[in-house]
C-alpha cells in the first residue's frame, strides 16, 4: 500500500500517526504510531532516549462511517542511557485497561443510556462485559462525588420495577429525583434517610400509603407533615368503579355487553372533561345500567372532594359520601374507605396550608411505566439506578444564605468540608431533574448499528 493510500485525517484528532491502514466490510484498521519521547520519565534527562523494543497492542475507537474502527499501536519500549531504566511512555489518549480509546469510552458510558449494553456493543465492536465494567467504574466515581440536598418538600414514592416495589425520593418542589432504593423496606428506607444531611429542613413528606414510609418518617423528621397525595387516594376510586364495572359487564349476555364499548376508558374520565358527544354515551350507559351509574356517580362524587377549599369542608363532604353507600356498596368500596379510615390525618393533612403538592413524578412515571420496564428488562438494579441518577445533569441551586463567617478566619481551626472537597461551598445538588430525564430516557434510540445481521 501506497502513502498515499494511507488516510491521516480520519481520527483526527487523535495525536497519534497513522502509519498503516486496511479496510474491510465492517471494519477499518489503523495501524499508529506516537512520537518517539525525548525525555526520560525516570531522571529527566533529555536526548538519551533509545528505541528498545516493540509490539503491536490493538485498541478499539469510535466507529467511522458505520464501521468498527481498530487501531494497532505500535507500542515501543524506550531505554534511558543516562540512567539505565527501560519505560513505555504514558498513552493520555487510551483507556488503556479497557482496550479502547478514552473517547471511545466516553461514547460508550453516554449511549448506554436509555440504550441496551449490548446494543451499544454490537455498534461499536466491544464486548458487553467490558460495557458493564465501564459504566460501573463511571458510576462508582459519580456515586462518591453525589452528595444530595434534603428538600423542604420531600417525596416518597414506590416504582414497581423488574417485579420488585422500588423506593423512589424525590425533591417535589424541584422535581428531581433524589434517590432510588432497591426496595422500599422498613430497614433500606431507615438507612438512607438517616444518612441524608439536612434532613431536619424537611418541612412537608408526601407519600405512599405504606405505612413503613410513614413510620420512618415520625422516627427520623418528626418535624415534618406527612401527606398522602391526592393521587394515590384518587386511584383507589377509580379502581373500585373499575372493579364494579368490570363485574357487571362479565354478567352480561354478550349482546348487552356490546352496547359497553370503550367504557373503561370514557366511565376513568373526569365527568368535566367529556365532550358533549361522549357525555351523551356515558349517561346512555348510566341509564341502562343504573348499578354502574352509582359506581361512576361515587367516583365522581369522591374525586370533587379534592376540590374543595379547606380541611374541615373536605372532611365533612368526605362523611357525607360515606354514609350515602349502601349496604350493598360498602364492601365495594372497602378498600378506599379503609385506607380513608387508616390514612385520615396525612390524606386531609393535603388540605392544610401550603401543602398542595402534586408529585410529578408519581405523575410522569406512571405514565411512561411500561416504557421504563421495557428498558430495565436486562438491567441490575444498580445499572437502573445509575441511569436514573446519573444520565442528565443535575439540578444545582445556590444556598439562600450567604456564609456568615468573615474571610479573615482563614486558615484558623479546621479546615472546612467545602475547602477539603476543593470546590464551590454553596451550590447544593437537588437531583436529577425528571422531565428532562424521562425525556432522555424514553426518547427512541439512535442505532448506528453496523452489523448486517442486525438489519434482518
Ligand atoms: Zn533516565
């Protein structure tokens, strides 16, 4: 092969030299090269540096035009005359453990992302084991550097991933998501919050009704008001009314059942958010079949409590509801009106002052479940965790306050955390944000894959 022949400018801008090149269907080659050192690494001498040795080592880099890209590193040994010391110099440009480029390696931690490890594999030549050890050492580093901010309104939430109930904090007023425990157990959950700095500035808890949560949280910030989000209770009516709906539409002869289609999707609607056409079906349907027509009218009915101004309205309003189901209603029901009964404080408690926090992320997750889990299928827990933690840049807010302290004690004392960690003392991290998460996440993948057996 001629010089010319040789591409130079391919891998720009990687120092290296190409000296050789090969090409084959899925794959270009590269044979390179770095210039000679001229100082010793060992006693600093300068021009006493020999050639000592050689050996080719094969590197991976980012695939160019669809295609793995090889590099073959001739690899030189040196020998220091002046001081007798053999060395191989320092490659900045290579993960050298990896077998790969720093570059390439910094491609692979951002696409396996919202991306599979061995979809990310097969795109740029790489074994998937070598993927998992990659972002694993990326995630241990970015673990340690995470110091996250107590919120004044905090969320804690379950996320039922890969068959398991998972604990999800978030910062509400924020919208980021703090953290992710694998399981929302008494014991994980007691761990993490008691470990969490600030935590006495958490002034509003909202949660799940599991009782654990609630329990950790009077043991660890009995400072707090803990609330049940409206969102959790209001599912619990509709799935009463779905429940009756879906018993008396099994009890119909087929014919009749006919004249029910879309009914679950119109009868989960809000009444005020029907248009006038689908109001017309769903009163047809109350009409005929008066048993749904109750269900669908509590549903409503209890759905408007959270309309309502204050606590002592909402409460009374929440009694009369109740005294109005019938004998043959109350065991339907039973599951709302317990959970009413055994949650009564932290569900009106959402009525107090200043406490009517939705939780986005209750909200958005929800939503895009069944995305996530398709996601997550192949994934550890911590692979999942990382992703979630790490993938967008965080949210960083400055301390309200500024430090009170005078510069002149300097050098005074002990030293202060923000000094020993070497950097601004008071942005606080709040997490990753949620909405440009769960964009990112979701977002269909780029494939730029090369192999032609992936295209069947
Ligand atoms: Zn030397």
């Amino acid at each position: 092969m001629s010089d010319l022949a040789i591409p130079q400018t391919l891998l720009h801008p990687l120092k290296a030299t190409v000296v050789g090149f090969h090409e084959e269907e899925n794959e270009y080659s590269f044979q390179v090269e770095y210039p000679d050192p001229e100082v010793c690494p060992n006693c600093g001498t300068c021009g006493e540096v020999v050639r000592f040795g050689k050996k080719q080592v094969k590197f991976r880099d980012l695939p160019l035009h669809g295609r793995w890209v090889t590099l073959w590193l001739v690899r030189r040994r040196f020998m220091c005359r002046a001081c007798n010391t053999t060395f191989s110099p320092a490659l900045p440009e290579m993960a050298e453990s990896n077998r790969m480029t720093r570059r390439l390696a910094d491609y692979i931690i951002k696409a396996t992302v919202g991306r599979t490890n061995s979809d990310v594999g097969r795109e740029v030549g790489v074994n998937e084991s070598v993927i998992r050890t990659l972002f694993r050492d990326h995630f241990e580093a970015q673990k340690d550097r995470y110091k996250p901010t107590a919120p004044r309104v905090l969320g804690i939430d379950e996320l039922y991933l890969q068959r398991t109930y998972r604990c999800v904090l978030t910062n509400i007023e924020e919208e980021t998501i703090i953290d992710l425990l694998e399981s929302r157990t008494k014991p994980q959950v007691t761990a993490y919050l008691s470990r969490l700095k600030d935590r006495k500035d958490i002034e509003i808890v909202c949660m799940d009704m599991w009782n654990p949560y609630r329990e950790v949280t009077k043991a660890l910030m009995p400072q707090a008001t803990i609330v049940v989000d409206k969102f959790h209770i209001q599912r619990m009516a509709n799935e009463a009314m779905e429940k009756i709906r879906k018993s008396l539409k099994a009890g119909l002869s087929q014919h009749r059942r006919r004249a029910l289609k879309g009914d679950r999707k119109l009868m989960l609607m809000r009444e005020h958010d029907l248009n006038p056409m689908n109001r017309m079906v769903v009163d047809t349907w109350l009409n005929q079949f008066p048993e749904l027509g109750a269900a669908y009218r509590l549903k409503e009915e209890f759905l408007n409590i959270w309309n309502l101004e204050n606590e002592s309205d909402a409460k009374e309003e929440y009694r009369r509801w109740h005294s109005s189901l019938t004998p043959e209603e109350r065991p339907q029901w039973a599951p709302l009106t317990t959970a009413m009964s055994n949650w009564e404080a932290e569900i009106f408690a959402y009525f107090g002052n200043g406490q009517r926090n939705t939780n986005a992320f209750t909200e958005s997750m929800n939503r895009q479940m069944k995305d996530l889990n398709r996601l997550t299928r192949s994934m550890s827990f911590e692979m999942f965790r990382a992703k979630i933690l790490f993938s967008v840049e965080h949210k960083m807010k400055r301390k309200e306050k500024p430090r009170r302290e005078s510069p002149f004690t300097m050098g005074y004392g002990l030293p202060t955390d923000a000094n020993l960690a070497g950097r601004a003392p008071s942005m606080r991290d709040m997490g990753a944000p949620i909405r440009p998460l769960l964009e990112f996440l979701l977002e269909p993948p780029i494939n730029i894959n090369p192999m032609p057996s992936a295209e069947g």
